[in-house]
C-alpha cells in the first residue's frame, strides 16, 4: 500500500513545493519517444513507478530525418549509463547485438539503442506508438479546486491518500482504436522545444492554459529538453540532468541519481 502526501492548497512557497511527492507506483505519463522521452520512462520505471510513454509516430521519430548521418557525439555519450545497463542485462552483457560497441551512426543508435530498450523488461507492454495526445487537462477531481476561494487560501488543506491516489492529469489521446482518455497522477513532456506552441503539428491542447492561464498551482507537470543552446551531446546531457531533476523531486530526495556510478567501498 501507498502513503502519498499532496498538497492542494494554491498558495505555496518553493519550500512546500518541495516537499510534495510521488511515491512508486505512483502513474506517469511520458509524451514523446525520443532518446529524452524513453530515458525518462526508464528512470521512473526503475523507481518502480507505474510509468506509460506515448508517441504519436515511431521511436525515435524526430531523429528519423537525419537517420543515416554519423552520430553527432561520442558514441559513448549516446546513452544514459542505466540504459547501457539495461541493455546488457538484456543480451547477456552486449549493449548492441553481436557487438558490443556502442553505435556510430543515428539510424544505430535508434534502432540498436532506443528501439530496444522499449523492448527491455521495464519497459515492455508500458510504451505506445502512434499514439497521439490531443489534450492535457486537469483531471476532474481537482478541477474544482484548481482556483480556490478567498476563503480558501488561507484554509490548511494538507491531505494523505492511502492506497489509491486520485489523479491530477487527464490526457486524451488518438491512436488507430479511436480517442480515449486516461488519468495520470504526473505527466512528463519530452517532445522538443516549441513543440506545443498553438498551431503546430504537435500542439497539445489545453497545455498552454495549465502553464500559462489562470491556474496558480500545477504539481507533477514537467517539461524537458526544451532548451535548445549546445550541441546534440550537451542537450541531450542537460536533459538527463532534468530528468534526475524530476524524479529527485518526485521522491523527495535531493540526492537521488541513477546516473553517478556507485561508489566501491
């Protein structure tokens, strides 16, 4: 059973918001497959969140166009050292099949990386392509509480949940079934810079309302990579940065990172 403590009243300092967290199995979704999106879905599954990725192609589909290029970094430096052990555990200690070198081209690092750690233990069955979300939106039991009252704001609305944990995100997606909504207690955006920016192929509706309208409280709402200054290999390093970030906060341990080698004693 899960002990989850969240925080609903709307006025908060950075400190209390650092106290909120998200314990395993808590449900996330991770929108986007590229090499942050499924890094990020691998992270939270090796936590033992209960974890989802959505792309609306394929994986690895915003590197699908330079796909036959060289890697545009060390081919060491491709994968986040929790992916090269997933991978070995995978293939008997090979991080790419029949050869244990890392890859040295765009279209090896996807398909001998990327695709195949969708199709690791963590991650299989959790990862959905051709998936597109349509809409973010508050989940219905906290839109209500999304503006509080003058009465409110002032009111102790600490709470605990034991067991279920009611959730705060409700995406609606398209996929070759039909359209469906599914709630999420935290949501995860890797999908690029600009990428839900109204008009866009990859707008996501609703989102710019929770980041920028009147709501002043969105816990579990996170964005990475959308930074865009550096070369391929320092944003793709920022951007597991982000990602140790996120969890970090989610489980409320400052220190936590899956990426620093364990040190021997």
């Amino acid at each position: 059973m899960t002990s989850i403590h969240k925080n609903k009243s709307m006025n908060h300092s950075s400190e209390e918001l650092d106290d909120m967290t998200l314990d395993p199995p808590g449900r996330i979704a991770v929108i986007g497959g590229g090499p942050l999106g499924v890094e990020a879905a691998l992270y939270g599954r090796f936590l033992g969140y209960e974890v989802q990725l959505f792309e609306k192609g394929e994986i690895g589909q915003s590197l699908l166009a330079v796909q036959d290029q060289p890697l545009p970094m060390m081919p060491d430096r491709c994968l986040s050292p929790l992916a090269v052990a997933a991978l070995k555990a995978q293939d008997g200690g090979l991080i790419f099949p029949g050869d244990p070198t890392y890859p040295i081209t765009v279209r090896q690092w996807i398909n001998g990386g990327l695709i195949r750690l969708t199709s690791t233990d963590l991650l299989r069955g959790q990862v959905f392509t051709g998936c597109k979300i349509v809409r973010i939106e508050l989940a219905p039991e906290v839109q209500d509480d999304a503006q509080p009252t003058e009465s409110e704001t002032d009111a102790d609305d600490d709470f605990y949940v034991d067991g279920e944990v009611p959730p705060d995100y409700r995406l609606t997606m398209q996929d070759e079934s039909g359209i469906r909504a599914v709630d999420f207690e935290a949501v995860i955006l890797a999908i690029g810079p600009g990428s839900t920016d109204s008009g866009s192929d990859d707008s996501i509706s609703g989102y710019e309302e929770l980041v920028g309208g009147p709501y002043l409280f969105r816990p579990y709402l996170f964005r990475i990579g959308q930074k865009i200054e550096g070369n391929d290999e320092a944003r793709l390093h920022r951007g597991l940065r982000e990602i140790v970030s996120i969890y970090a906060n989610l489980g409320g341990r400052s220190t936590l990172d899956l990426y620093r080698p364990i040190r021997s004693e």
